[in-house]
C-alpha cells in the first residue's frame, strides 16, 4: 500500500507529460489566429480628415485624442501602439463604432498657431466637434479599447505557455533552449509559430546534431526580423492600409 502511492504519482507524471505536448500543439496555434484576428482588426488605420468629417457626420466617432504620433511598448511581439497625446499634435485618433482605430494628420489647433501663419481657427472648431460627440480616449471603455485588452490578454497567455513549455519541458530537440528563446521573440509571434511546428507538429526522432545555439537564435532574429518588416512594408504598398494596417 505504501509503495501504490509513489508508483501512481509517477504514473500521473507520466500521462500529464505526454497530455501537455498534445494540448500545446493545438492550443498554441489556436490562440495565434485568435490573438491575430483581434490585433489586426484595432491595429490603427491611416485615414484621412475628409474621412474624419463623413464620420463626425454620421455620428461614427466613438472616442477620440489628439496625439503627436505613436509610441511602442518594447521589442514584445504581443504589444501594440500607443497613441501619444498632445494637446497641439498634429495628429488625431479616433475609433468608431465596428471597434477599429482611425487616424489621419491634421494641422494643429489654432492655440498652436504663431503670427504670421495662416488661421487653423477651423481645427479647433474640429476639436470642438469632436468634444461634443465622442468620449475622451483615455476613458477606454468603448469596443475598440476592450478588443485591444482582450488581444493582449491573449498574447500574454500564449506567451506564458510557450515560456513555460520552452523552460519548464522536456529539451528541445530541433535548437536548444536559448535558440528558440530568440527565435520566439520574432514579431506577430511567428517565432513561437515557429517552435510549435517544429518542436511540436515535426519533431525530429533524436536531437539534431548541432543544434542551433543562443547566437544562432540571434543571428535568425535579425534576419527574420528584417525580412518580416520589409514584407509587411511591401504588402502594405499592394494591398493599402485597410488590408495591412499599421
């Protein structure tokens, strides 16, 4: 009886380490295309004034913030833009009912105006207008700021299970540990893509020979890192702002 307990924990141990590879290599990429369909649909889109005034018009401005351009939380794959605001910027962000975020440039208001340029008295009527029917942006309770949250909740948790998988696992056996620590940290999360269908889906039977190595891992991050943004850049070029948002 004594010697059942111990032997039906290892046993335990054993189901639980051949269940969680199984689960991971499905819910790993099912959080991506979840995380991914949210982001995309708030990244911010660049618009126009004119497309600002039809908006106003149509009583499509939910919130709104003059701001004077965006700024990123880090090198994090999961993190996203923040709009910088600026009582004078010449900027201004607004989201609308459907949950994407707009912005367009725009002169500033006429307090930012010197003598001798031309009157921007019409920008801060646009202020003004915009004051009447949207909410301030920080307030953060419309749809867009609540699909922005819940995109990041979802990176945060796909991140933690692929960090705790990636350290807490069984060897990797296509790179080693810091290889894919590297990899993982690629942009839109494609290094953890990456590591699931080669660790995960595609095994290898036995350890590669040579594994890649923590430079290796570093050496992958650049490169793929410069030829994901020159992809997005030229995708963005083709297919415009609305399809690659940015």
């Amino acid at each position: 009886m004594v010697e059942a307990i111990p032997t039906r924990s290892r046993a335990s141990r054993r189901r639980w380490r051949a269940v969680v590879p199984v689960v991971l290599r499905w819910a790993l990429p099912v959080l991506w295309v979840l995380w991914a369909s949210l982001a995309w649909w708030v990244e911010p889109r660049e618009s126009t004034e004119a497309q600002l005034d039809r908006d106003l018009a149509a009583g499509q401005v939910v919130a709104f913030q003059r701001s004077s351009g965006w700024a990123d939380d880090g090198a994090y794959w999961g993190s996203r833009s923040r709009s910088q605001h600026a009582t004078n910027g010449g900027m201004l962000v607004w989201t609308v009912p459907n949950g994407q975020i707009r912005y367009a440039f725009v002169d500033p208001p006429a307090s930012a105006s010197y003598p001798g340029e031309p009157d921007l008295s019409a920008n801060a009527g646009l202020d003004a207008r915009l004051a009447a029917v949207a909410d301030p942006w920080q307030s953060g309770g419309d749809l867009a700021h609540r699909i922005a949250g819940i995109a990041g909740l979802l990176a945060g948790v796909l991140t933690v299970l692929w960090l705790g998988r990636l350290i807490g696992g069984a060897p990797p056996l296509a790179g080693t540990r810091w290889f894919w620590f590297w990899v993982g940290l690629l942009p839109f999360g494609v290094g953890v893509l990456a590591w699931t269908y080669r660790e995960l889906w595609r095994p290898p039977p036995v350890p590669v020979p040579g594994r890649g190595s923590g430079w290796r891992g570093v050496g992958w991050l650049i490169l793929a890192a410069v030829g994901i943004s020159l992809l997005v850049s030229v995708a963005r070029i083709v297919f415009g702002t609305g399809v690659v948002p940015g």
